[in-house]
C-alpha cells in the first residue's frame, strides 16, 4: 500500500523509516506516561519516605491502569488500531514503572532507614543490600507494569478505535 505525501511516493517500507518517536503510539504513549511518572513518582517518593499510608500505593495502582488504558484509547482513537493502543499502554506502564524504579532506588540510597522500614527490613540493613532490594523489587514491578500496560492499553485501543470510528447516517 502506498500513498502521496507533498507529490511523494511514500511506501509501508518507508513509513518505519520515519523514526520511532514519529509514531502516534509512542507519542501518546510518551504524554500520558510522563504524566502518570510525576504522579507514581510523587507518590512512590513520598510512601517510601514514610509519609503515605499503604492504601496510597492501591490508589497509585488504580490510576496508572486507567491511564495505560487511556494511553491506548488515544492512540487507537487516531490510528483506528488496537495493536497502537497496546504499544501506547507499554510505552506509558515503561516510562512510569521506571520513575518507580528510579524513586525507589533514591530512597534506599539517601534514607536507607526510612527505605528499610518501607520494605519490612529493620533499620540496620547495609545500604547495598537496600539498593538490591530496590532494585529487584522494581524490576519485578517493572515486568509487570508492562504486562498490565501493554494488556490495558490495547483494551483503552479497542474502547478509542470504538469511538474514534465516523457515525453511520440512516
């Protein structure tokens, strides 16, 4: 399939060669990720300094699935494809899960004691050992962020493809 853009045979071909960053998916997905990385970021900084209740995190949870979800719809909405809005979803669940990763790590490096109490470890853990856990735990987290985002965003993708499609008339 080919088309005409500004008197210029553009094939499937040299669509991909636009660069990653041209495409609908990951810019949607970039916008609504660094939205949804300032809030888990605040809110994964501040729980594990100790200053938020454990109901914050379900509360975290909750808006970063809406958001992967919203990733997709708008993606999907443009494009009219589900598989954008998946893309979308993973790329928002990627960026977000990192911001949670890069808190955690912080925290475990300049408050270890604080951290150490976040995670159930008493207060006398060596800081390495700390960051390990930060680590490994944000890894995991990572893995599935990116299962529930890339899952989440092609649901949002079927929702924005739904409603991104013209009316019929009667």
């Amino acid at each position: 399939m080919a088309r005409d853009i500004q008197g210029v045979r553009e094939t499937q071909g040299m669509r991909g060669m636009r660069g990653i960053f041209g495409s609908v998916a990951v810019r949607r997905g970039l916008a609504v990720g660094a939205v949804l990385a300032v809030f888990a970021g605040a809110v994964t900084w501040l729980y594990d300094g100790g200053l938020l209740p454990d109901a914050a995190q379900a509360v975290e949870f909750l808006v970063l699935l809406v958001g992967f979800s919203v990733a997709g719809a708008l993606a999907a909405r443009v494009t009219g494809q589900t598989s954008s809005g998946a893309f979308a979803g993973l790329v928002a669940s990627l960026l977000g899960g990192g911001v949670i990763l890069g808190a955690s790590v912080v925290w475990a490096i300049v408050a270890p004691g604080l951290f150490a109490g976040s995670v159930g470890y008493h207060q006398h853990v060596a800081t390495i050992q700390l960051v390990g856990v930060a680590l490994a735990r944000s890894a995991a987290g990572l893995i599935m962020w990116a299962v529930l985002g890339g899952g989440l965003g092609a649901l949002g993708g079927m929702m924005g493809k739904r409603s991104g499609e013209p009316k019929s008339s009667r």
